[in-house]
C-alpha cells in the first residue's frame, strides 16, 4: 500500500502548539528589539542637545568668527555666500563618464567601488 505519513489531530495540535508558541516569542523580542532601539534613539537625542547646550559655545555657522571673517569686506569671499567666486568653489559640475567605465570593462579592467 501507500507510505503516505498522514497528519493526525494530535500531530496537528502539536504543530499548532508549536507554531503558536513561536509566533508568540518572535513578538516578544520583536518588541523587546523595538524598545531597546527606541531607548538608544531617546539617550542620543539628549546627549546630542545636551552637547548643544552646554559644550559647543558656537551652533550657528553665522555666530562663527572664522565664517564671519571669511565673508567680511577685507575677507577670502567679500561677495558673500552668494556671490559668483564662492558660487564657482563650492559648486561642482557633472561629466558623465559611462562610456569610458564601460570600455574598461570591456578591456577587463575590474572596478572597485
């Protein structure tokens, strides 16, 4: 006759059994995850604000002297932050260099990122 192992009412219950009482731990450390996560969030944040407010005495880039003297008359960018010579340093451009990538591919050259 056939070998089929069937499942019986007690295999079934017991299956149940143990798949529930999985179901029920996953949950468990699934929040125990989530709080403990939530606390480290909470510790930063203060510990963030509290270097705010009492270590860092500059927390504005434009209460800053060096940024001040910077941008001063007599200074590196008299023009501002707007102005056309910091505009040309601080802002990059794009070339797009697909192709050249992909002939050294093709070359087998292997790439690193």
């Amino acid at each position: 006759m056939h070998n089929v192992a069937t499942l019986t009412r007690r295999g079934f219950i017991k299956a149940a059994g143990l798949a529930c009482g999985y179901a029920v731990l996953g949950v468990n450390l699934t929040k125990e995850a989530v709080a403990a996560a939530m606390e480290f969030v909470g510790l930063r944040q203060r510990s963030v604000y509290n270097a705010d407010a009492n270590i860092y005495k500059l927390r504005k880039s434009q209460d800053n002297p060096t940024v001040m003297s910077l941008y001063a008359k007599d200074g590196f960018l008299p023009e501002g932050p707007c102005g056309h010579k910091s505009h040309h340093l601080l802002h990059t451009h794009y070339f797009d260099r697909s192709a050249k990538v992909q002939a050294l591919k093709d070359k087998g050259f292997e790439l690193k990122r």
